[in-house]
C-alpha cells in the first residue's frame, strides 16, 4: 500500500481541476435522445438488485474523469482499505473505524483489546441469535413463564435513529413473509411523555426491553431506563427479569444483574454506524429472526465489497459522494433531499440525516485544524409521494437549487394492490418517481412564467426490485460508505461529534442551578 | 386603508437600509448580563400563555427599528387587514384567501358563493360537531349498529400533514383529559403498502374513513378511497356505511350515496392552511370531541388577532416573519431548523415543511414575473432531545449556519414522570433547550479546535405552561401568519402551488405510455 497521504481538500490538484471545469446544462443533455443515453449509460449495479443511476446528475463524462482523478490523488480507496484493516482513523478520539467488520472481512484481521475483532462481532451476532431464538420458542419467558410477545429498545441517535428505520423498513415485508414474531416499539427522548405513552401502548407483563448505550452513561438512556424499571416494579413484575443490555464491555451495564443479558459492541463502532452491530442486531433478531437479521448483514457485506471497486464507474458508494462532493463544493447547493418512494422507508431520511450530518458537519480537518471549504450538507426528505404534496414546490421552483437522492421499487412488500383507471399503486408510485426525475432535469418553458419549470435540478436514484432485508442492508451500506468517502476528500475526521459537547456541559449546569447570564434567564423562563 | 401597492422588495428603501445594517455579534451580545436583559426584554406574549422570545436571534433595536419601517413600507398589516376583509390575494388562481375566517372573524363580512364566509365555515363545523356526537353516542353506528371506534382520514398533501400533526400533538393530551373518544389513522401514500399495512392494523368493521379532498379529483387519494372500499366489500361491509367526505361543494364527492355525509370547505382555504377547516376539523371532532376542535380554533383565533397589531414588538407573528426575512435575504442562511422539546410534536416540523416551502418556495412575483432575490428556505426539523444526538453536530459546528425554532412547555402533557439524579424527566428536557440556544448562541474557545463552538448561530424559542388543544392553534396560527408575511415581504403568491403541476403532467404520461427519450427510460427501468 502506497503511504496515505491526509491533505486539504483544496491544496489538491483536482480541486482546481474541478473549480474550473465546465459546467453540464442538465437540462439540455436530459431532453431528447441524449437523455434516454444517459439513463442507460450511467447507471452502476449495486448489490441486491439495486441499482444507482445518475443520469440526471449534472456531470459529463469529463467532469467525471475528473471526480476519478480526485478519488485518486485523494486516495479514497486506499483510505478505505487503511480504515477496515484496522487504523485509527478515527484521529481525534484516537479509535479503528470498524463497523464494516460487523458484515464481514474486507481485509486483513484486525486484533484490538486482545481479540480477532470479526471473531468477536460474529460471537455477539451468534449470541444474540441464540437469544434471540429462545425468546421465540419461549425457553426465555417473563416471571409466569409466558412468552414474550413485544420488544421494547430504549436508546437514542444511533442507537434509535437507524434500528428503527430498519425495523420500519421490514415490518410489513416480515409480516408478509410470515417471519414476524415480535412487535418493536422504541423510547427515545427524555421527554417523559414519549416512554408514558410508548408504555401505555403495551403489554409490560409481556414485553423485553433491550437497554442500549455504548457508554452506559447516556443521561437519557439512563433515565428512561429508570423510569421503565418503575412502570414495571408498579405492575409487580421484576424488572432484571424483562430486560437486556447492548452495550461495550467496558461499560457499567456489562456486567450488571439488572439485566437478563449483555451483549457487546465497542468503540470502535460509532452510534450512527451500528445498526448492523448489537444495536441494531439484537431488536432486528428478536423482532424478524436471525436470520433475517443475516440476510440484512449480507446486503451490507456485498455492498461494502463494491465499495472496493477501482472503477469508478463499478464503484456506486464512490461516486455517489464524489458528485456529492461536487455538487456541495463546486456547484454551492447546500442540502440534499432523500426521496424514497417507498412508505416502508418513511424514517430512513431521519436516519440519514443523522449519518451524514453528523459525520460530515465539521469545521476542521482531521488534525483539529481549521479549513476554510464547505463540508456536509444539510440532508432531510420524506417519502414521495406524500412529499410532492408537501415541499416539492420548493423543490421545483425555488430560489436554490437542492440536489435530490431518489429511492423505488418495482414491487411492493405487502403485494396488496388495486387496478384503479388502468393501473396499479404501484404503478402509479413508479410512475411519479419517473416524472419527477424529469420534471426535475427538463423543467418545462411556459409563456406564464409562474408555470415555467427552469429545470437544472439534478437527482440521482437507487432503484430495485422490492426493499428485501438484503436490499436493505446494501442501501445502509452505500450511503455509510458515501459519508466515510466524503469525509476523506474533505479531509476531515467523520467519526467524532465533539460538536454534541457543549450542550451535555450546560444542561448539566442548567440542572445543578449553576448558570448566570442569559443561561440562567432561560432556566427561569422555563421553570427549571 | 391606504392604497396597497405591491413592490418588489429590493425596489424597497428598507431593502437598502437592511443590506447595510450593521450586523449583531451573537455570541458578543448574549453574554453576560447583557444576554439576560435580551432574554427579558426580547420576548412577545402571544395566546394560550406561550410567548415568542428571540434573544438568541442576530438582531438589536438598530435592525429591529429598520424592520418596522420595512413592515410599514412593504404594508405587511394593511395587506393582512386586505387577505382577511376578502380581497382575492391569490391572483394566481383568482381567489380568496380565507383560512383565517374558519376560526374568527378579525374584519369586514367576507361575501362569496352567494353566502356569507364565516358563517359558512361555521355551519360546516356545527355539522361535523353534531355528526362526531352522533357518532359518539352510537346513533351513527356501522351497519351492525355498533359503534365506530376507530377514524382513518384517506388524505395527502395539505389533507394529511396538518391534521395529522395536529393529531399526534393532542393525542396524549386527550387521553389524560379524558376527551380521547376514538383512535385516528391516516392513509396518505399512493405506495400500495401504506393503505395495506393501515387498513391491516384497523377494526375496518369499526372504522369510519374520512376522504379528504378540495377538488375531488386527487390522484392518490381516490385510489386510496378504492383500496378502502375494496378491502370494506371484501370484508362483507358497505363502504357507504363507512365513509364520510371532507370536499368542496362543487367536487363530485359533494352529493354522492357513497359516503354516508359531506363537509364542505372551498377553494378559498388552501390546503396546507385547512387544519383548522373540516379538514382538520373532521377527524380532531371525531378523535377528541368538538369541544377539543372548538378549543384549538380558539387559540387560532386569538393568534390571528394578535398578528393584526401594529406595534411591532407585541406582534409575534410579524416580528418572527421579518427577522427570518433578514436572516435569510441578508445574512444569507438556506434553511431553518424546527426543533420542539415535546415529542407529542414529532410532525410538527414536517406540517411546517408544507406550508412554508410550499407557499414561499417560488422565483416569480405576485404577478408572474422573476424576481432576483431568495425566497422561502429549507425547513427541516426533529423533535428534542433526540435531535441533540442526531443532526446537532452540524448545526453546532458545520460550515453553514442554519437559523433554529426552537418549542418548549413548562409541563408535560401525561404528568407521569420520574425523578433520576435530582430531577424530573421534563425538567431535564426544558434544562436541555435551555442549554442548547445558549450554546448555538454564545460557543465555547477550547485550546483545541475541534473542541471549539463558534457560536454565533442564531435561534428563538416559543415557550409556554403546556401543550393543550388552546396552544396547538395559537402555534398553528403563528406560522401560518409569519409565512403569510414573509411572503407579502417577498412580493410572492403564498398561496399557490403551480410547481406541483409538471409531475402530475409527466406521471400521467408514463402511465399512459406516452413518453420518449429519458422519461421512457426511466418508465423501462422502473417496469411500469
């Protein structure tokens, strides 16, 4: 491996290359013959049947020559082979960036904290399976030996943010492939209104709460933790008999008798990359099966495999965050929306949004010094079509130009469908997803300027058959490695958040009655 | 009332005036005793005993003495006072625009149709309100004569969001208060998987379906409306014993046998402004009683009149409308973050993505010609806590400042708490709100950069005792009013949507298979 090499962003060459190179009119190569070129020609395989489509980028194929020439000087890939043999690229809190290790083995073992970190993952996964396979057969049960029939995860960002849009996304697939066995529900914010009612919405007697904190020491965790423990000590039931633990060895809930069980992750796995480790594995697992839970983990495996790829053209993680890059550093946009057509992804954006803008909104490189380029977009997005009814108009005819991330299906999950004026839901959900692709690039001239379209609006979109738990975990996957490769041509460390910090201090302040200022001002305005 | 004249804003004085403003050092200002005074000399009263307080926003009383001579010169009240007497301010449709008048009365009598407006809208509701007593006293009954239990709105847009969030917010309330009477549900998606995985999780025997639709005509939700009454005559039920409608007197629902009655509303209330119409009001009466509705409209109401005072420093809704005018055309900022402390508003933030990118996402004027200046921003948001452990990082330390709206109650809605560590739970959630606008305000120097909080990062709060029917219409009002404004500040048409039409176009085209070149291409793609 060629010495890695950490440099600005902007003291690259291809920054220059890039800065200078000559814009694509999106509109003009989107319309006619060309168009329908460019939807067969850019378009990159992923694994589970997807596939990434950029035609409707505004990116040629110099402009893309270029983008290969940054992931070269920018040694993207060879970045990503450091980062999953196990270096510390996580610089600032001085930790491996492991979690593709949680989907399988990329490259050469990786030993931290006397173990083979792979073997360790695959032992939790397999003990959670284990777990997992008792409390369906009822071997594990509550105090009257009846089974357990809901699934409560406590936790919040990343341990709640993407184990529930997971949990979403293959609900209705799992009940219709008869491999749903338990309800999940989740409690995450410390308003106490949030766990009252996730725990008047269920049946204690019969409900496993999965504890999840890395730490152990998150305040809300802990406190909705607590006031569990109370709803259950009030309903006579025996609190360490309905609860389990996901958490690092380290921490204060590992060896606890609070809980039924602990299982582990470690540091070197970030709350909004763990979906596929404990976090996300043991509510998948109980909630779907293992083995579904495996077929996600696959997903995810093949995509990161992809994601190794040297042609940028086989590469679509890689080039989903190169034009990313391109359009966030040289074209100006400032967000990105996801747009899956696709109810089961109705909590996915949310996840998303935590991933990228967490990981890529940073002031400073990987040395903690500061840049002086943009970094991580603003990313939010709902489900269309709903979507079009609601925020599209800005989409489509406001000042800014907002680069769009579609996501559709062939088929449904739940195949329940109606012909209604000659065509399925389904249809009709494809079909608007198709239109606003074009509606976006071509825009459409009117004598009335308030019909015009200026069009110019660029999207890309992963398309599928059906959102399976394989096809899930590829999803996950690309836009996880999307972030990580944004982050390295930004140069800047995606997977610290010393900008959560600053507010844990002051509230803390808040609590103890410790503040003066405007900080004390605000606490009597609000009763604290 | 003065002429009113209908200018561009960067024709106006102000727009000069403001360019050149000297702009407020944040972090400078809301330190020490001089935040506290902003704190107490920055906040506005406004109904149900919230108050508007934006200390924390980048403004002094030099910026704020130039923004009520913009408020003056762009003739914000008077074009206010203009929309409410009737006059047709949307002029590209030709219309009216009258939500205002579905909660009060704050002028002249607003005559159209033949009929007297506000009279109208209050006949529509005295019906909704006698049809959901009937309901709750089982004299409507289903064909089995037993009483409906559950309510499913079938809408999408400006039908589903708004109601929907209304819903989610008062939902915990009203069963604490005892004026929980039935359990709501909404169909919005054409995804096929959306109407199956709702009408999988009802009682269809015990579920009344309101069709929710101006026109009569919407697309996804007459194939919703089919999915329903297919599942209802496959389970042996007459869907005319089923379903009520909420359209215009002139749609072709309005005097059908299909639906067992209809509310009326019109083309007069859009639909991102129509919660507080039989749109809203339907399914609020059937789900928490009329009086609940009567209670939110009339928060609503005394909003909408404190929106009409001239003093700038007792209107909330004016000031909050001009300083997000200042901070997005002048200071430059793309987006604003919706940010409740109160899980009960979860989709808040996704109502007010509609009915502020809808309305003020647009690049014409009010009368169809190009301006060349910004217009309405990105809006995002999530609910705190959970937000602070998702997308906070970039908002504390990304490389673009985005304005923050922060929400926040004194009290929970369930009153069931617990105190951990010395405090309650709501106590930690207010301490938490506290903690971050003082943050995003006032940053941190560290010796280490990564460690550092620039500040400077401007937000409001709107904070009161709690979230009750009273304050839910007050906040509702308050946004509707501030869009309304920024864009009377703009010169632009709030109150259409024309860049909704070319993917409705386009969609229709692909299901006809009527298309060539990219879209096409997609079409294949996509298998339709």
């Amino acid at each position: 491996m060629s010495t890695i090499q950490w440099n600005n962003f902007d003291t690259l060459e291809s920054y220059k290359a890039l800065a200078s190179a000559a814009p694509v009119d999106l509109a003009a190569v989107m319309s006619g013959e060309s168009g329908a070129e460019r939807v067969a020609k850019y378009c990159v395989p992923m694994a589970a049947g997807l596939a990434y489509n950029f035609a409707a980028k505004a990116v040629d194929d110099d402009i893309l020559a270029e983008l290969a020439k940054l992931a070269q000087e920018a040694q993207l890939l060879e970045k990503y082979e450091y980062l999953y043999n196990g270096a510390v690229v996580n610089t600032g809190e001085k930790r491996m960036v492991l979690h593709q290790l949680t989907r399988g083995q990329l490259g050469e073992k990786v030993e931290a904290d006397g173990t083979d970190k792979r073997a360790f993952y695959l032992k939790e996964q397999e003990r959670i399976a284990a777990f997992a396979r008792k409390v369906h057969s009822g071997e594990i049960a509550n105090g009257a030996g009846e089974k357990f029939t809901t699934v409560v995860q406590i936790g919040i960002g990343g341990s709640d943010l993407g184990p529930r849009a997971m949990y979403l996304a293959l609900e209705n697939w799992a009940k219709k492939n008869n491999t749903f066995l338990m309800e999940a529900k989740f409690i995450s914010n410390v308003d106490p209104d949030d766990a009252s009612a996730v725990l008047n919405s269920v049946d204690v007697a019969h409900a496993l709460f999965i504890l999840v904190s890395k730490s152990g020491t998150t305040l809300e965790t802990l406190t909705n933790q607590s006031f569990v423990m109370d709803a259950l000590r009030k309903a006579g039931l025996d609190p360490a008999k309905h609860m389990i633990a996901v958490t690092s060895e380290t921490s204060p809930l590992a060896h606890s008798d609070e809980y039924l069980e602990a299982f582990f992750m470690d540091d070197y796995i970030g709350g909004r990359f763990s979906s596929t480790s404990g976090v996300g594995g043991a509510v998948l697992s109980l909630a779907f099966g293992p083995e579904v839970f495996a077929q996600f983990l696959d997903g995810a495996a093949e995509e990161d495999k992809l994601a190794t790829e040297k042609d940028l053209m086989k590469n679509p993680a890689l080039l989903d965050a190169l034009i990313g890059v391109y359009e966030r550093s040289f074209l100006g946009y400032p967000a990105t929306a996801v747009l899956p057509y696709s109810q089961a992804l109705s909590r996915f954006p949310a996840h998303l949004q935590q991933l990228d803008m967490e990981s890529n909104g940073k002031s400073v490189n990987r040395f903690g010094e500061p840049i002086s380029y943009v970094t991580g977009p603003i990313i939010f997005g709902e489900p269309g079509t709903n979507g079009q009814h609601s925020f599209y108009q800005l989409l489509h005819q406001g000042t800014d130009i907002i680069p769009l991330q579609f996501i559709g299906f062939r088929s449904s999950q739940i195949l329940n469908d109606v012909e209604i004026q000659g065509s399925s839901s389904q249809k009709k959900l494809c079909a608007n997803v198709a239109a606003q692709i074009v509606a976006f690039a071509c825009g459409k001239q009117d004598t009335d300027p308030n019909k015009t379209f200026k069009g110019g609006r660029p999207s890309s979109i992963i398309a599928g058959d059906q959102l399976t738990p394989k096809a899930l975990g590829a999803l996950l996957s690309h836009f996880e490695n999307k972030v990580m490769f944004q982050g390295f041509v930004w140069n800047i460390n995606s997977f610290d958040q010393e900008g959560v910090q600053l507010g844990k201090v002051l509230a803390k302040k808040v609590l103890a009655h410790d503040t003066d200022g405007a900080l004390a001002a605000y606490s009597a305005m609000l009763d604290i």
